[in-house]
C-alpha cells in the first residue's frame, strides 16, 4: 500500500509525446489565441462528441457563466442553489445581479423545483441551477416553471461534462449551460470553459461578447469581455477528447467500487443518479450520518491522517459567505436541507489515475473507523 498523497482528483493527462505534434502546429502557425484553428476544430469535435448544436469556448468556466447572463441581459434576482461552488453566485454579483437562495432536493441535492415559486418575486428574472456532480436537476419541473413565470434558465453544468438522460445531451436543456474544462473537471484544456447555445444567432452574440463586443475590425456592439480560450488550451482539449471515453470507463469502474464496498457500511449514504442514461462519474459524494462512528469532519481528518486528502464539496454553503450571509433568502432556516447535507458531505477521490491499492485503502479505512 502507498504512502504518497492521494488526492480528491488528479487531472487527466496523456503522455506528453503526443501533445509535441499539436504545439508544433501552434509555433508554425504562430496563431496563439483569438478563434484560430484549434480553437474552431474543438469547438465543432465538441459539438459532435457531446450532441449539441452550437459551443462557444471560454478561458473557464467562471466567464462563461458571467458572459452567459450576459447575453440574455439578465437583470434583477436569479433564483439559485446554495450548494455549489462561490462560483455559481459570484457570476451573479459581478453582473449586479441578487441571488436568491433556494433549497436542495435531499435525493439529488439539487435545487427542489417544489421551493422555487415561493421565492419568485416582481424582480426574479431568471433561475439558475446547477447539475450537482454531474446528477441532473429535474429539468422538465424547472422549464415549467420557468415557461409559467416567463424566466429564462442558465444551467452551470460545470460538473455535466457529457452527462445525458433518455433524450440525448442534458446540456439541452434550458436557454443556456455553462461548461468548465478546470483541471479538476472530468474534460480539462487546463483552464477552459464554454457556453452551450441553441442555436446560431445567439453563439453569434456569445462570440462577440467574448472578444470585447468586437464585430469587425472598427465595430463594437457591446461592452464585452476577453472570455477567449487560447490555442494551446483548445489543442490540449482536442488531444483529451482522444482520450475521454476511455478515462470516464475508469471513472465508472471507481464509482462502482465504492459503492459495492460501501453501500453496506452503517451511518455511510452514498447518493443515487438523477436518472441520466450516460453518467460522467465527476465527483463520488457520500454522506456521513449520526450513526457512523465518527462526525463527518472526524472521518475527513482520519483520511487526511492517512495522506488521502478527499473534500467537503460543498461546505460551507454558498449562502454562508460573508458577501451573501446577509441576504434574506441566505438564512438558514430558509435552507435547511442543504444546511444538512453540506455538515455530512464528504467527496471521496475519484480519477483515472486513481490506484487500486489506494481506493482499496481508502475503503478500509471508512469501513474500519
Ligand atoms: N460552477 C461550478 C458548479 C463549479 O464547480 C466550478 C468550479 C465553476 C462553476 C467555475 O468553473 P471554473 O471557472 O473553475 O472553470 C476546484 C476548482 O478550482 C474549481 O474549478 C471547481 N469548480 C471546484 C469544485 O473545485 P478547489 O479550490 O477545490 O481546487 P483545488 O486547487 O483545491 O484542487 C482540488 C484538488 O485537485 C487538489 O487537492 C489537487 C488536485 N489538483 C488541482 C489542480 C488545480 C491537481 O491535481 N492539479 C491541479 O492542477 O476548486
């Protein structure tokens, strides 16, 4: 058994070997970044890998979100999660937009679709959920909801890299998803992102926003930002989309071992999928209950004494950062399941280059604690 340290995650990367061909390509090139030919060949190999219409790339995931809302020109309060990474809410403030926090649904930690009416005021514009470890939000109760009350809908699908349910990609549904490609992501271009739109016109807008509102050389029609994902980003991101399959293969195997091992250990939950038919394996979130024998953060420091180094995604809760603890909807009695979930989360490693002995390792150390 190893004794070195055992991340959360580990990026993916392929052998160094193969990645020469591409930067040779780029030095003869010398096209380095804005829409040059690696970044138009990822842009169209992802729309056919993931079975979508229209990408647009990003430099991550972060200005993706903030240009998405952007581009709807959404104003006012956005519904959201509190159960998420400070990145969901923070694209939201730096658009001078109020998030309203709603609560989860405690089967797939999601935003609860049964909540959302009651916070939508005169001023609520737009909801923007999150499909959480890559486990779909329900996306038909969320679009009724939305169709009723005339919002728009931005999913950050950070986590749903190439997630699908019965009807194809769930990055279809809503008016916008937002992807990451962070070297912590299932897919990863080192830093990387890009916005899932449906149809030409709007990738259109998408692509001048993120060029400084650039039409032509001497035309600008927004105060846009510099959102652009750089060629060596796209070209590493093309090499991963070789690779990608077979790395979410291992990622599945991973996740299936953790759960026969740990679906009979008292006072430990793992959680279910959302009923995708193609699931990524992201994240490996269990919950530790009253009836295990250590607290949740004691089971944490016994895997950090034993140099595994697992996460408490996502404690604390957005809504308990000091920019947002003030807010009405960010109260704690407002949010009581995700308050609850987020003092039991534990993500355990998951990653291809994880080793069995380590997983091994790390199932024993739960089951005998
Ligand atoms: N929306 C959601 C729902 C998100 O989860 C995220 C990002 C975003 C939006 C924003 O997308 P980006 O703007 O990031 O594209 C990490 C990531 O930095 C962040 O991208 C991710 N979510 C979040 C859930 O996790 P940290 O602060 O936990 O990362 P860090 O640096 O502690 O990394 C975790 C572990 O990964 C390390 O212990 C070791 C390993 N690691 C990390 C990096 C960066 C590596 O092995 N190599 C690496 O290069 O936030």
């Amino acid at each position: 058994m190893s004794d070195k340290a055992v991340f959360v995650t580990q990026p993916y990367l392929p052998q160094l070997e193969e990645f020469i061909p591409y930067l040779q390509d780029i030095w003869d090139s010398k096209i380095l970044t804005n829409g040059g030919p690696m970044h138009r060949q990822l842009e169209q190999a992802l729309a056919d890998y993931l079975g979508v219409e229209h990408v647009a790339l990003f430099n991550n995931g972060t200005i993706a979100l903030l240009t998405a809302l952007q581009a709807l020109r959404i104003t006012g309060e956005v519904i959201t999660t509190p159960y998420s990474f400070v990145a969901t809410a923070h694209s939201l403030l730096w658009n001078g937009i109020n998030p309203v926090f709603v609560d989860i649904d405690p089967d797939t930690l999601n935003l609860d679709p049964a909540k959302i009416e009651a916070a939508i005021t005169p001023n609520t514009t737009a909801i923007m959920p999150v499909h959480c470890y890559g486990n779909p939000c329900d996306v038909e109760a969320i679009q009724r909801i939305a169709d009723n009350y005339n919002l728009r809908v931005i999913y950050d699908a950070a986590h749903a890299f190439a997630v699908e349910d019965k009807g194809g990609s769930i990055l279809r549904h809503g008016d916008l998803s937002v992807l990451s490609f962070h070297a912590t992501k299932v897919f990863n271009t080192f830093e990387g992102g890009a916005i899932i739109c449906p149809d030409a016109k709007t990738k259109q807008r998408i692509d001048r926003l993120k060029n400084f509102g650039f039409v032509d050389e001497v035309t600008v029609v927004a105060p846009g930002i510099n959102g652009k994902m750089s060629e060596v980003n796209a070209a590493f991101g093309l090499l991963q989309l070789q690779h990608i399959d077979k790395a979410i293969a291992r990622r599945r195997e991973i996740d299936h071992h953790y759960r026969d091992q740990l679906n009979c250990v008292k006072g430990i939950q793992t959680i279910n999928g959302t009923g995708q038919s193609k699931a990524n394996y992201s994240y490996f979130p269990i919950l530790v209950e009253t009836d295990y024998p250590l607290t949740r953060n004691g089971l944490y420091q016994r895997l950090k004494d034993n140099n595994i180094f697992a996460r408490r995604y996502f404690y604390p809760l957005i809504s308990e950062f000091p920019m947002y603890r003030g807010m009405a909807s960010a109260a704690c009695e407002n949010l009581p399941t995700a308050s609850m979930i987020s003092e039991k989360v534990i993500c355990l490693p998951i990653h291809p280059a994880l080793e069995q002995d380590d997983l091994e390792k790390i199932v024993q150390i739960i089951k005998t604690s």
